[in-house]
C-alpha cells in the first residue's frame, strides 16, 4: 500500500523537509483562502506598493485582517501539526517550511530553529519603518473602533508581519529553506498546490538532489506530474499523515 511507502520512507529518514500549506490547517478552523468560499474569492488582495502609498489600501488591508482574525485567534493545532512535533522530538526534521501564516506550527511545538514561515505570521504586526514587531490584538482593537490603521511609535505604518502581495521574501527565510534542502534526506508536502513561487521551488532543491518527494494533498498540485515525485497520495493530509508518522516512530 502507497500508506506503507509513505511510513517507510519517515522510518528511514533522518533529516526530513516538511513543506506546508493551506491544507494541514483547514482542520483547525483556518479558511483556505484560495478556495471556494475563501476571502480572495470576494476581495482583491492589495498590494504592498498600494499599501505604503495609499490611506485607502492601508484601510482595506486591515479590514481584510480583521475579518480573518477571529478564525485566527480561536484556531489551535491540529493532530498534522502534533505529528510534526512528534517527528522532530525523535531527531528526524531538518526543518519545518510553511506557507501559512496562522503560527499554528510554532503553537504546536516546532521550535523556532527548525520552522522558516516563508509568507510571515499573523502573530505579530511589524513596523514598515524600523521593524518593530508587537502583539496584533490591541492594533485590532484600536483599528476596529477608531477606523483607522495604525501606526507605530516611530509614525512607520504598521502591518501584520506577514508578506504581502508585491512584497519581497525575506532573504533570510530563503536562505534558511535552501540550506534544508541541499541537506535534506526525504522532502515532504503537506497540504499545499505548490502553486505558490518562489516558495514552491523549494521541495524541489531537495528532490533534484535525489532526496524521495512525498506529495499529501485533496486536489491536483502543479509537482503531480513531475519525474521528481516518489509518491503522491490523495486526500485529507490529517487521515493520511498523522497515522504514518505513528506507524513510523512505533518500536
């Protein structure tokens, strides 16, 4: 069975590149904002160049959290995340790469060594400026009864701490996932269309190297069809991973 490939591969591997997406954190609440009923589907996103010229796009861009922000906030780990926690407590994660930004990864357990959040986090609100980073909670709370986006104590326009559409990647993350993966044993997706670049070329540092590429997802991908592949498995990663991961740390 294609299950017991996958189990197998986790036994073997010491070093493994988890990349992960939308799909390991719908089970916790967190809307796939791609999907048919996700935000995008009824916002344009803006763009960070509109947001440090325009009142009115900094406007729209905290509306647009705000909504989003209660999901965020009641959300809590999922039996996915634990099982990553799991496998990097037996010594076998290189690193934990993740294009969400709900800190779902870090409340579960992934330490901050290992976890490079490619898009940011939701967690924090950063100043544009000096780079100031705080609690989100009370920007929301002022933002939703003065209606108006806040700012730092440096007067710099304040944002959540996660990367925006026209917005840069941070070299470092980059650096640190491309490291992961010229060093990485097994490379596995989670939960992601890997349609998303230049994060989505990461799996593929690794699985160009020779290192097995393990795809978990509902739905096609844009990796599918890839020579790279060692395994694709269909379906709700939280049925298929979380039981591997147990089978495979099992003595």
């Amino acid at each position: 069975m294609e299950t017991a490939k996958l189990t197998e591969l986790l036994r073997e591997s010491k070093k493994i590149l988890l990349f992960t997406g939308a799909g390991i954190s719908t089970g916790s609440g967190i809307p796939d904002f791609r999907g048919p009923e996700g935000v995008w589907k009824r916002r344009q996103p803006v763009y960070y160049q509109d947001f440090m010229r325009s009142e009115a796009a900094r406007m729209e861009h905290w509306d647009y959290k705000l909504e989003g922000w209660p999901a965020f906030k009641a959300a809590r780990p999922n039996a996915t995340h634990e099982a990553i926690v799991s496998l990097e407590r037996a010594g076998k994660v290189q690193a934990v790469m993740t294009q969400n930004i709900d800190g779902l990864h870090a409340r579960a357990g992934t330490s901050a060594g290992r976890l490079v959040e490619i898009h940011g986090t939701n967690t924090l609100v950063e100043c544009q400026t000096c780079g100031r980073r705080s609690a989100p909670e009370p920007h929301f709370v002022s933002f939703r009864e003065t209606r108006r986006p806040p700012l730092c104590e440096c007067g710099g326009y304040l944002k959540p701490a996660t990367i925006s559409f026209g917005q840069n990647l941070r070299n470092e993350d980059l650096e640190r996932a491309e490291a992961a993966a010229r060093a990485a044993d097994l490379v596995v997706a989670l939960g992601s269309t890997l349609s998303v670049y230049p994060a989505s070329n990461i799996p593929l540092l690794a699985a160009n190297r020779g290192a097995p590429y393990v795809i978990i997802n509902r739905g096609a991908t844009e990796h599918d069809e890839l020579p790279e592949v060692t395994l694709r498995l269909e379906g709700d990663v939280g049925e298929i991973f979380p039981p591997a991961v147990q089978a495979a740390l099992a003595r």
